[in-house]
C-alpha cells in the first residue's frame, strides 16, 4: 500500500527527471558546439562559459531546473546536479597542463570553479536576474582561468570575450 500522496510524488519527481535530462542534453549541445571550434583549452573554456550563459539567460526554466530545483528534490535531485558539476569539472581539469605548477593545485579546484559558476547562475535565476548572466561572462572567464593561467593571463583573455546575444543560447 503506498503512502497518501506516493504518486503525487512520483509523477513529480517523474516530471522533473524528464525535465533535468532535457534541460542538461541541451546545455551539453550547446557547451560542445561552443567549443567544437575552439583550438585551446583556454579558448573552449571561454566559448563554454559565454554559451552557458547565455543558455541560462535564454532559457531561465532550463537554468532553474539545473540549479535550484535539481538541489530541492531530494538525493536523486542532488546526484543529478553533482552529475551537472561533474560534467563543467571535466572539462577544467586538462587546464593544469596550461602551467608547470598546475599540478601543484588543490585537488578540489576544478569543482570548486564549476560549482562557483553553477551557484552564480542559480542566484541571479532565483532573483529573476537572469537576463544579466551574459554581462558578468568577462569576470566568471577570468574566475575559472585564474588558477590555470594565472591572474594577468585571465584577465587579457576574459577582456577579448563578447557576451553575444543572449538567443543564441537556445538550441
């Protein structure tokens, strides 16, 4: 016998697996695509950066279900949103080859910057600030090239980046 209220759930947490999956196969597409192009690692990570933002910007119901939703629903919410950091970490770590002492780095590094930009993103979303995320691409840039290149790299590098029109982060 169920528990009053079981499929209620069910179909809920059915619906928000459905819609995370969606949500998250869309911003991969939209991250590789960004990157296809892109020779460097330093120039993936930015061409990454601006276009999840802009996704998160053009589609903030996509971008709410990543982030603060995924983190309210409970352990299978919270593995798919570790699944989400797990996935912008890979992508951080070939960046310790950029420098001889990248070796040297804090072991949690790569999460540490994937989940500062995931946090960013979930903040201005939850306060209806989406629309500012393409804005700040030049500081996250900056943010998650630092501990690769060190500070005056990042910031020549961040300085070169165009936010883009916020539209051409829907796939």
């Amino acid at each position: 016998m169920s528990a009053p209220g079981a499929d209620a759930r069910d179909t809920e947490d059915g619906d928000f697996s459905r819609s995370f999956e969606t949500a998250f196969a869309r911003l991969q597409v939209v991250i590789e695509d960004a990157c296809r192009a892109q020779p460097e690692w330093s120039q993936k990570v930015t061409a990454a950066i601006g276009a999840g933002l802009r996704f998160a910007a053009a589609d903030p119901v996509a971008a709410q279900t990543l982030t603060n939703d995924a983190l309210a629903h409970g352990v299978d919410g919270i593995a798919r949103h570790e699944r989400l950091i797990a996935y912008l970490r890979d992508g951080l770590a070939p960046g310790r080859a950029e420098r001889p002492e990248g070796a040297r780095l804090p072991e949690i590094t790569e999460h540490a910057m994937a989940s500062g930009v995931v946090m960013l993103v979930a903040q201005r979303v939850d306060r209806g600030k989406e629309r500012e995320l393409p804005e700040v691409s030049a500081e996250v840039i900056q943010f998650v090239l630092t501990p690769y290149l060190g500070a005056e790299e990042a910031r020549r590098i961040a300085a070169q980046f165009w936010p883009g029109d916020p539209e051409e982060g829907l796939t």
